[in-house]
C-alpha cells in the first residue's frame, strides 16, 4: 500500500477487502459490494471506494462502468508466471535473510517447527483445514519480513497473495495434502535453525516448484 491509503477508514477498508481474498469469501469473478463493505465498517462508502481503487491498481479487483467491482481472474499462464517470478525471487532473498538470525526468529521458527510437526505425526490430529492453511500464510508472511528490502518483501507478498487468491478457485481439484507441505516446513525450519543456506535455498525452492506443478494441468475457466 501506497501513501496514498494512509487515512485510516481506507486502510481499514483495504485490509478488510484482502482479508475476505484471501479467505475465499469474496472468490474469483465476484461481485464486491461497497455498500456491504461500508455497513460491515461502520462507515461511508467515500473509503472502501478509495480502497477498491487501489486495489484495482493491485490487480486483484476489475472495475466495469454500470456494471460493478468483479474480483480479478487469472489465467493458467498467469498464475504459472506468478509462481516463476516467485521461484526467481524468493528462494534467494529468504535464504540470505538467515545468514544471521536472531534468538527470536529461532524461537518464532520452533514454534512453526511444533505446530507442524502435527499434520506430519497425523493429519487429523488438529481438524480444521482453514487453521492449517492460515497458519500457512503467517508463516510464509513471517519469512517475508526478515527481508531487509521493503520494495522486494511487497513483491514478495503480492504475489502469494494472488497465488493464494487464484488456487482458491480450484482448491477442490487439487490433491493437496497437509502433511506434505508441513513435512516442507519442518524440513526448511531444521536447515534454517542449523544455519545451512544452501539447503535452505533449494528446500523452498523445490516447496514452491511442488505447488506450482501440482496446479499445471487444472482446468481453469
């Protein structure tokens, strides 16, 4: 987000119109609501119209005169290009980001570690798929703000964003297996806690190459 959102109620309502992204509540192809949004706030319109503005400018909404506010479509290609821009960026700047890290980050990532190490032990152990997924999002958010570049952490973040934005749509047609990218995690938290570079490096490389090939052959519409 730009200066340009910093009253308060836009920014309010900008975080507002995400969070119901990347939940899946407001899906692909959507209509969004202004009058919905302002009532959910308890405010005008005047914000969430300066918010859906940017958002547009973001790419994650399409504004049509006299018809409405949609959320954005991607194509396939589209969301493959995503998931290389990421697999050329992220890898590199999420490794060089613990060539020295803190005492805290090391407890911040025992804790991922632990919660983890659940799905891999029995998938069923904690239930709720939407925890898991969300809990997902933070971690990889975590890891994003150990980047020291402000400019390549936006990046960075708009484009899981919309990579998470996009899978939503065909969540259904994936074979996605929680125990899977929780065995990922661990695996990157143990080379990140002993301090090994390399190996982190090519473990979140190859975490984002599963995700990205998994989704090669949906049928999007």
């Amino acid at each position: 987000m730009q200066d340009s959102l910093n009253n308060t109620l836009n920014i309010d309502a900008y975080n507002l119109i995400l969070k119901k992204l990347l939940s899946g509540e407001l899906s692909t192809g959507q209509n969004v609501s202004e009058d919905a949004i302002a009532n959910e706030l308890g405010t005008s319109r005047t914000p969430v119209r300066e918010a859906i503005l940017w958002l547009q400018k973001e790419g994650y909404l399409e504004i049509y005169p006299r018809k409405g506010t949609f959320v954005s479509k991607f194509s396939l290609k589209e969301i493959l290009d995503i998931y290389n821009l990421r697999l050329l960026l992220e890898p590199q700047v999420i490794s060089s980001s613990f060539r020295n890290p803190t005492q805290a980050v090391n407890e911040k990532l025992t804790e991922y570690k632990n919660y983890n190490l659940q799905y891999i032990e029995d998938e069923n152990i904690v239930s709720n798929g939407d925890a898991f997924f969300s809990q997902d999002l933070e971690f990889h958010l975590f890891l994003f703000d150990l980047i020291n570049n402000a400019y390549i952490k936006r990046i960075c973040r708009d484009a899981l964003y919309k990579c998470i934005i996009s899978k939503l749509v065909f969540l259904d047609q994936l074979n996605i297996k929680r125990s899977r990218i929780a065995t990922q995690h661990v695996v990157f938290i143990d080379a990140a806690l002993n301090g090994k570079t390399d190996e982190i490096f090519e473990i979140y490389k190859t975490h984002i190459i599963s995700e990205r090939d998994s989704i090669m052959h949906i049928n999007i519409q």
